[in-house]
C-alpha cells in the first residue's frame, strides 16, 4: 500500500483517446462497432491494486488478472489500473475527477489501507470514501460501484481495528453497492502469498485476490454484457 507513487495506466488512456478519434473519422465497419460495444471497469486504488513489487504489474496485479478471466470469456469489457502506490483516501478524493475522465462503466474501489497504516480517524476516511461515491455517481449516474473491504493487523489495537473494518459494509450499506467484504481473504498473513514487506501480494497472492474480487464483479459484469 505504501511505498513509490507510480500511475499505471495513464498511457493507455492516451492511446485509447487517440483510437477513438481515429475510430470516429474511420468509416463505419464490424471492427469499430465491436469496439464501441466493449465497457470499462476501472480499478481505483492504492498499490494493491497497482501491484506494487510485481515483475510485471500489468499482467501480474490484480486487475491484470481479472482481464485474463474477462478475456477467457470473451466479454466485451476492457480493465483500467487506475492503482496509485501510497494513495490514501485523501489522495484518491483529490485524485478521483482526473480518472473519471476514462469512460467508466464498473469502478472497483480499493482505498483506505494506508489510511488505516496510518492511525488516520475511521470516520475521516469513510467520508472521504463516501465523497468519492458521490462523484462517481455525480459523473456517471448508471455505473456500478464495488467496494473493497480491508482490515488492520492487531497491532493497529483492537478497538480501531474493529472500528476500520466497520466502514465498508456501512458504506456498501447506505450507498446499496457490492461489497468485497476482505480483499485479502485468504492471502493475509500467509508468508508464501506476500513480498518480502508482509502487505503486497507476490505473483500467487495476486492472482488468489482476483479469485476474491472476481467472485463479486462477475455477475456484475456478465449481467452488463
């Protein structure tokens, strides 16, 4: 969660804004309608999410991986790692206008553990989160919103760690999204699924946390198709 900031994916939103205007001066054809068909599903978060530590981020993070299954099903949805590493909820608040500017069908959102990391009061980040909510529903009122639960380790103490896990199903609750209730189920403490640091996922890890995630969006996106 912590450590180098890197934007992934920014790139590619330049190439994809300079294939659409391409595709709109092209004439019309199967290629383009197929293209104008396919939908977006942004995953906005903290290093989690870009795959911080990772040999090949693009590919290995979690996002990566969940396009591999989108793929293997030939469904029309296109993945966007919108992962910022160190991106707290603040940040992705501040953050979150500029990413709106892709296309968004589906957002992931994954923010909060560095929060937690660092002692931040719970009700700050929940209504930060709920801002970011709020603005994506502001942009694009018909987009689904998953939300990614996350926990503290016991060192955090137990009264705020229970306080910290409490903020996502509340959230999921008043705003009526889906919810991840762990990202890492099942990956967390487990030394042979994470990195060095005991926080990121390695290569398993990540892919196990698609499996996670992946359980939730499915039917979101297969209903969307």
């Amino acid at each position: 969660m912590e450590h180098g900031a890197k934007i992934r994916g920014r790139g590619p939103w330049a190439l994809r804004a300079a294939a659409a205007l391409l595709l709109a001066l092209a004439p019309a054809s199967g290629c383009v309608a197929q293209a104008a068909a396919l939908r977006t599903i942004v995953f906005f978060g903290d290093s989690l999410t870009a795959g911080l530590g990772l040999a090949d981020p693009g590919a290995q993070s979690f996002p990566g991986q969940i396009q591999v299954k989108i793929d293997a099903l030939h469904l029309p949805w296109h993945v966007v790692n919108a992962g910022l590493s160190g991106e707290t909820s603040a940040g992705g608040l501040r953050r979150i206008d500029w990413v709106l500017n892709q296309r968004t069908d589906v957002l992931v959102l994954e923010l909060g553990g560095n929060d937690g990391l660092r002692g931040t009061a719970t009700d700050v980040t929940q209504a930060n989160l709920q801002a970011i909510i709020d603005r994506v529903r502001s942009r694009y009122p018909d987009a689904k919103i998953v939300l990614a639960g996350m926990r503290m380790p016991p060192n955090m103490g137990q009264d705020y760690a229970e306080a910290f896990e409490a903020i996502f199903p509340a959230l999921a609750k008043r705003n009526q999204i889906a919810l991840i209730p762990f990202l890492l189920e099942g990956v967390a403490e487990r030394p042979e699924l994470n990195q060095g640091d005991g926080i990121h996922p390695n290569a398993s890890g990540a892919a196990l946390v698609a499996d996670v995630v992946w359980r939730v969006i499915s039917p979101i996106l297969l209903a969307r198709k």
